[in-house]
C-alpha cells in the first residue's frame, strides 16, 4: 500500500462517514414503499366488501322483482275472481269465487309485506355499497398522492446515494477493494462505527480487553488490524491512563492468552510432538506472538454479521 498508515486511518474515517450516511439513505429508501403498505391492506379489505356487498345488491334486486311481479298476477288473480261475481247464480258458485278471492287478497297481502321487507333490505345494501365505494375511492386517491411523493422522494434520496457513491469512489482509490467491502459491511452491521481506537487494552468500539501483543501490533501500525470480537478496524489512540493501565492489564493477560492457546494445542495434539519444547519456546516468545494469536478469524466474523 503507497500510503501512510495515519493516510488511511484518516482516509477511513471519512469514508466512514459517507458509508453511514449513504447507509442510512438506503434505508430510508428501502423502507418508504412500506409507508403505503397499511392502505394497501384497507384497500383491499374494503374491495373485498365492495364484491360482496355487490353480490347482495344484485340478490336483493332480483328478489323484489320477482315479489313485483307475484304481486301483479295476484292482483289480476284477484281483479278476474271480481268480475266473475257478476254472472253468478249459485251459492256454489258464489263460495267458490268468493274462496278465490279471499286467498289472492291474503297473497297480496303477505307479497306487499315482503316487498316492503325487501326494499328496507335493499336500501341498507345500497347504502353500505355507496359507503364502501367512498372509501375505496378515497384510499385509491391516498396511495396516489403517497405514492407520487415516495416517487420523487426517492428520486432524490437515490441522487445522493449517487452522489456518495461517486464522491466514496474517488476518496477511496488507494484503498484495497477487499478491504473497503469488509469496511461497508462492518459499517453496516456496527451501526456506523467501523473504525476505532483502542484506549489502553480496550477496543472502544465493543469493549474488550484485548491482547497485549495484539495491542502492539495495531500501535506498530504497519497493517490494517481489525478486532478479534466486534471486526473493526483499531488504530492505536494514545490516553492519559495508557501506560498504568498497561502495565496492570498485560501481565494477567499474557496467562489468559496462554491458557487458551494450551486448549486449543490440546485439541490437536496429533502433531505436536513438540509438546515439551513448545512449553519452553512459548515462555519465551510471550513479546512477539504471532499475528494470528487472538484465536477468531476476522474473515468468518465479517461474512457472519449480517445473520
Ligand atoms: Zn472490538
């Protein structure tokens, strides 16, 4: 890499702040056609009413014309049976007509009730459709302004993600391409911080006491380190209680580290015929471990966080 270390801490934080930035953008962007998603919902809801309510209307109107039109023959029923009176000599002949004219009055009767029932019916199904009609119509209107404003909402919203895009690019054109990937995705899943320092043996980004050897290879500052736990990217940051809490946290720490690579040498002990010789050779190489010592792997932690 052509540039200084401090070159591309400096360089990172400030693609840092774009990264959040367009991020945030994109999220926004993302979530605005779920601001019509409710209305969406009620209007379908409601044209689903609509269709039934329709099916009643149709039902309903079917109906009274049938009762209309029963009304009508009983009527002529009734009307013939009178004239007939007229011509009538019999007592026979008079109960027989009279019973005819008795029984289409009753059927008048009972169809004019009917219809009255059906028309009551008729004109609640003709409200309610109209009602439903309204509210269709005005959640129709709805989402069209919503979505026009969304539209040209996220016309701009993707002008600036363009513009940040283009203004990232030439920002970043010394860095590695793996490492500005790695870097967008941390950026992503940290919530915006990608880059940190370390305060003492503490990764301010998860809080964690980390290694001392770890903590000197990010103050040599010769390679881009990321942290063990949270993936960021470390750059060594000097504080006032740097040196005290150093020395306390790095005696206690060296044990640790030791204890857990001994488990982890346990573990595939097939190869270490060096058992006894790597006991002393670690004892003596406690200042320079090797790069790879805080036992995660960075590549896996990254690919893992969106999950
Ligand atoms: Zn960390």
């Amino acid at each position: 890499m052509s540039m200084r270390m401090d070159e591309v801490f400096e360089t990172l934080r400030q693609y840092q702040e774009m990264l959040s930035k367009r991020v945030e953008l994109e999220k926004q962007l993302e979530a605005m056609p779920k601001t019509i998603e409710i209305q969406n919902q009620m209007l379908s809801r409601e044209k689903k009413s609509l269709a039934e309510v329709k099916e009643q209307y149709i039902f309903s109107e079917a109906s009274l014309k049938d009762l209309r039109q029963q009304l009508e023959e009983a009527e002529i029923k009734r009307e013939n049976a009178e004239k007939q009176m007229d011509g009538i000599t019999t007592q026979r002949e008079y109960d027989a007509v009279n019973k005819e004219i008795r029984e289409a009055s009753e059927k008048e009767q009972d169809l004019r009730r009917r219809i009255q029932e059906e028309e009551r019916r008729f004109a609640d199904v003709d409200d309610r459709m109209h009602r439903i009609e309204i509210s269709v119509s005005a959640l129709e209107a709805e989402i069209n302004q919503k979505r026009n404003e969304i539209e040209s909402n996220s016309k701009t919203i993707s002008d600036e993600i363009e513009n940040l895009h283009s203004e990232e690019n030439s920002l970043t054109k010394e860095l590695d391409d793996d490492l500005k990937f790695k870097f967008e995705r941390i950026i992503r899943s940290k919530s915006g911080m990608g880059i940190v320092p370390i305060h003492g043996v503490v990764c301010t980004g998860c809080h964690m006491i980390l290694p001392a050897s770890f903590v000197n290879e990010v103050r040599q500052a010769d390679k881009i380190v990321f942290c063990p736990y949270c993936s960021r990217i470390l750059f060594y940051e000097e504080t006032e209680a740097d040196e005290s809490m150093e020395e306390i946290l790095t005696g206690s720490l060296v044990d640790l580290t030791e204890e857990e690579a001994e488990d982890t040498e346990d573990s595939e002990n097939g190869e270490e015929s060096e058992e006894t010789s790597g006991r002393s050779k670690r004892g003596s190489s406690r200042k320079k471990k090797t790069p790879s010592e805080p036992v995660i792997d960075n590549d896996f932690l990254v690919d893992s966080m969106d999950e």
